[in-house]
C-alpha cells in the first residue's frame, strides 16, 4: 500500500488488525528506525505533529462583533436619528451605552481567550525516538508517520502507535475511553472490528503510560489520530444560539416592527387627518421611535451575564463567550463523563472476602483511612488473621508506592496495586516493616500472558515465602487449598465462583491473592514454581469510587428537570453499577457503542 494512502479518512487501514511485522513494511521502516532524511522527507509531506488550534479572529473582528445584536442596531440608528435632529447629548448618551457594552463583552471574552491558551501551552511534550539506529529526544511535534517511539513509565503517548515491542506495558487511556483501569498491553493483532478500549496492541495519542516499557510505529500523527479525529468531529458541530440570544433576536424583531409601526401610525395619522406640516410630524414620529427604544438593556443584559461568567471563574469554569453562561439555565440534558468527573479516579478497596468472613471497607483514595465493617456494624480487623495474611501478600506482592506529600497521599505505580498498599496500613501494617521482616529476593512481573504477578520473599527463619496476585481465574487454577482461621483446607471452588461473580455484579474489579511456603532457603522464582501447590487468601474487590459531591450535584440535577447520562469506556456490567450508584438509570440501560454504531440518526 502506498505510503499517501494512509492518511485518506476513508482509506486509513485498520492497523490494529495488521501484525507487527507488516506495519513496519507498510511505512518502510525498521527496529531501528527511520533515517533523518527520511524522517525529514516526511515531516515536510505530513506537517508537524500538533493539532490546530482553530484560526484566531483579529481583535478588530472580535470587538466588532459585540455590536451584533438586532437591539444593538436600533441603538445605532436611534443614535444616529438623535444626531440628525440635533440632540447631542440624547445621542452621546446612547452611543456611550452602546460603546460600554461593547467593551464589558470585549474584555470579558478575552480574558477567557487568554486562559484557554494558557492551558494549551502546558500541553506540550517530547518523545524519546529511534533515529539512524539511535535513541534521541526530540519534540513530539517532529514526530512523523514510521518513526519508532519508545515508551517508558511516566510517559504521555504522542502519536496513535501500533506497538511491536512491550514489557509489561500498561497505558491509561480514561482520556480517550474513560476506562479507569490502566490497560494490559500486547503485541498481538486484533479482529478489524474491535472498539478502541479493546484494541491492546494500539497506544493512542494523549494517554499515559502507568507501567512498563514497549515501543511503537507511528501510524497517525496530528489530525489523523484518535484524539485529532475527536477534535474536527467537535469543530464541524452546529454551533447553536442560546435560548437567551434567541428570544433576544425575536424580541428584537418584534420591537422594530411595533416602532416602525407607530412611527408611521403616528405621520400618516397628522399629515392625513389633522393636516400638520410634513416636518413636525416628520419630528414628532422620530421622538416617538427614540423613546420607544429600551437603551438600557443591553448593557443591563452584557452586565449580567459578565457577573455570570464572574461567579463561573470563581468556581474554575472558563465560559468564552458571554451568552453561553446563560444557556447554563435552560439545560434539560446533561452528557457527562465518568472517569475523574463523576469518579475520583482513585482505585479503593471496596470488599475483602476470605474463606470465612467477608468485610466492607470504608475511606477513599489512597489516604490510609478508612475502617472494616459486616452488616453495618464495625470489625476490628485484628480479629482476623487470615485477613491480615491476605493484606501483608497484597502489599509485598506489589510495585507501587503511596507516600505523603504536602498533605496529600499520593500514589507512584500502577493504581490498582497502590490501593493494595493502602489498604493493608488501614489495617495497620508498616510497609517498610513488612519489607525488611519478608525481604524480595525474585520476582515474575505481571504480563498480560499469565495475568498474575509473583513475588519471593525471605524470612529471618530461613524459610521462603511465594506471594501471588492476580486475576481470579489465574490464581484459583494454582491453588490447591484455601486458608481458613489459620489453617488450610481443600478449596472450594463453587464457594469462591459464587464471591467472585457476586462481587463482579457490583462493579467491583476483583483479584485473588495467594501464598505459598517452601521450607528451604530459594533464591530464584522459576515459572514453575508458580504452577500449582498455592493456598488461597482471599479475594479483593476494587472500585474506581464516585464523587460524594456528583452524587449530591446529579439529585439536585434531577430535582430540576435535568436528565443526566454517563459516557464512560467501561465495560456495560461496571458501567451499569457505578450509574446506579450515582443515581443515573436503573443500572441496566446502558448502551455500547457497538450497539450506538448500528443505530440510525433518529
């Protein structure tokens, strides 16, 4: 396929569905990388990579058009009639008016111009690329269609990529999907028709990478990526006229006509009837018309809605043009994110279950406060045991970090095993402590092939310990026993199916942990010391929690007439749960956007 071809919106090949191996040979190049000429070449043919920020209007342009307006126009003519007939202070009193709106709207709108642009300066980044055999860092804007991009933990994708080397790379891609969980990527082609959270082997342009190494081939670069497509799809949306503007336009219209009206009444009913001279009739109608005219409410209206967008700023909403802050008021549907907006974008232990009992937990975040409750009624989790086994493998078995910092905690890692670690010190465990009473000498890091990650560690006794977590099904086929008030028993797989799918019904993302003790002093963790032989812990349901204050705003939404939707990445069972907690649907209307896609316009 020519290389020109890639880029025609109804030619772009669904790279997706391509193995690595042929992409590289579609763009011509290699593990390597492109050459600088070539990379050169390219860039001159496809343009930066950035997208383009919509043409700015001249600030002529923009102060002109605070006087369009149909009243606006009845105040000019007004002026210019009171002008006409010599009344200058009348007519410098209207076009003060007229003027001072002008700049109130002005000034208003370009103070949210300036920190729009403010934002989009913040938004720059480089990318770490190989060049001629080389790894060089340079602006992602040079980036071009062919270019090998390397990712690493930390990093912010720059281009759409089709990844042909991962390490247990794992991205987060709540900016494109709204899927909270960071997702498992692989190398491995996908079905043409597969929806864009489930395409594992594509990294898109503007999410992060939370885990992991790989590397991709550029694919789409500007406007051509995902995110690119999303920005024209919005430009080419109608813009609307607020309902405020609309009824002002009619208003308008009406009032002309009515002045106009009278004026005329008014001439034809003197010259006609009464036989006055054509001039003070002629006079007469032009006060009529002047005094008719409201010439103090656009600027009462402009004042208004300038307070209006005041009041927004001073709650971190930027409004950029003036009458858009009114149409705030005759909302009747609002379209809303998931992720970060209606969630808090924290994973949190929700539910803890073992072979016998099964715990709520309280707290949000990665704050380590929070407490266990059954039924309502508050456990101390110190009376189990079992519970604080599973809690300590959870937390050793584990690549995060949660620390304080300036009075926040934060997380360094993956989110899902940092809620691990802060839910074993809602328990009370140190995690340094445990560290230095259970050191790691090995460990099998999580991959999307086995989906579980194992961790040896040492006692002071001399004895090794294998921790294991990941996800159920994985985890139950190694294990042969489950713990249970101290001691193992034969698992009961029905028993654990049941907890599992119960659990999952909630929204809850669930993993299993597991344990196993080897009586010798081992040093190396081999797969196949992973293969069976474990005694299941517990299982743990996680929960990316909505917003106590999203809660209160979608009831005050409905009390007001408002119907709220949820637009989320999130697979229809999680999404279902989370909207039935938020108070949004029934938890079963939900539609995919496989079933969205099939729908027609009406």
């Amino acid at each position: 396929m020519p290389l020109e071809q890639v880029f025609a919106p109804d030619k772009t090949p669904l790279w997706h569905s391509y193995p690595p191996q042929q992409v590289l040979e579609e763009f011509k190049t290699g593990h390597a990388g492109l050459s600088q000429t070539e990379a050169k070449l390219r860039l001159e043919q496809y343009g930066a990579n950035r997208l383009q920020p919509p043409k700015p209007q001249s600030i002529i342009i923009r102060f002109l058009l605070q006087f369009h307006n149909v009243l606006i126009y009845i105040l000019l003519a007004a002026c210019s009639m009171t002008a006409f007939l010599g009344h200058w202070v009348d007519s410098g009193v209207i076009f003060g008016v007229v003027v001072i709106n002008a700049i109130i709207g002005f000034v208003q709108e370009g103070k949210a111009e300036e920190a729009l642009n403010a934002i989009r300066r913040m938004l720059s980044l480089n990318a770490i690329v190989q060049r001629d055999g080389q790894r060089i860092q340079m602006p992602a804007d040079q980036l071009v269609p062919g270019d090998i991009v390397v990712l690493q933990s930390g990093d912010k994708v720059p281009a759409d990529l089709r990844l042909v080397d991962c390490k247990n790379l794992r991205i987060e891609e709540a900016a494109l999907t709204g899927e909270s969980e960071a997702v498992e990527k692989s190398i491995h082609a996908v079905e043409a028709v597969t929806a864009i959270g489930d395409r594992f082997c594509m990294a898109y342009s503007g999410t992060l990478v939370v885990y992991g190494q790989g590397s991709g081939v550029v694919v789409a670069t500007a406007q051509h990526t995902e995110i690119g497509r999303i920005s024209q799809m919005i430009a080419q949306v109608d813009k609307l006229t607020s309902p405020l503007m609309r009824q002002m336009a009619i208003f308008g219209r009406w009032l002309t006509l009515v002045i106009l009206l009278l004026a005329s009444g008014i001439f034809v009913y003197g010259l006609l009837l009464h036989d006055y001279p054509i001039n003070e009739m002629f006079m007469a109608a032009i006060s009529m018309a002047i005094a008719a005219i409201p010439e103090g409410l656009p600027a009462i209206m402009t004042i208004t809605l300038a307070l209006g967008v005041q009041s927004m700023a001073r709650r971190n909403a930027i409004i950029r043009h003036l009458p858009a802050v009114e149409t705030l008021g005759a909302v009747t549907v609002i379209c809303t994110d998931k992720t970060g907006t209606l969630t808090r974008n924290e994973m949190t232990v929700q539910s803890v279950i073992t072979a016998k009992v099964q715990l709520q937990v309280s707290g949000v975040g990665y704050s380590p406060i929070g407490g266990f409750s059954q039924d309502g009624k508050e456990a101390p989790v110190t009376d189990y045991p079992d519970m604080l086994d599973m809690f300590r493998a959870g937390m050793l078995c584990n690549e995060a970090s949660v620390h304080q910092q300036e009075g926040t905690w934060v997380i360094h890692g993956d989110p899902t095993e940092g809620s691990l670690i802060t839910l074993a010190m809602k328990a009370t465990l140190d995690p340094l402590f445990e560290q230095e009473k259970l050191s790691r000498t090995d460990v099998i890091p999580f991959e999307s092939e086995h989906r579980f990650m194992a961790t040896l560690h040492q006692d002071h006794a001399g004895n090794s310990r294998i921790y294991v977590k990941g996800a159920p099904e994985e985890v139950l086929a190694m294990c042969s026993h489950q713990r249970s008030q101290g001691e193992d028993q034969l698992i009961q797989l029905d028993f654990w199916q049941a907890k599992i799918h119960e659990a999952s019904a909630t929204g809850q993302r669930i993993l299993a942990i597991a344990s196993h003790t080897i009586q010798i002093k081992q040093q190396i963790l081999q797969s196949s010391d992973v293969e069976a032989g474990f005694t299941l812990l517990g299982l743990v349901g996680i929960i990316d929690p909505p917003r106590e204050e999203a809660i209160a705003a979608i009831d005050k939404c409905h009390t007001a007439g408002i119907r709220v939707k949820m637009i989320t990445g999130d697979h229809r069972i999680t999404a279902c749960a989370i909207g039935a907690k938020l108070g949004i649907g029934n938890g079963q209307n939900a539609v995919t956007g496989i079933e969205l896609d099939k729908m027609d316009e009406a």
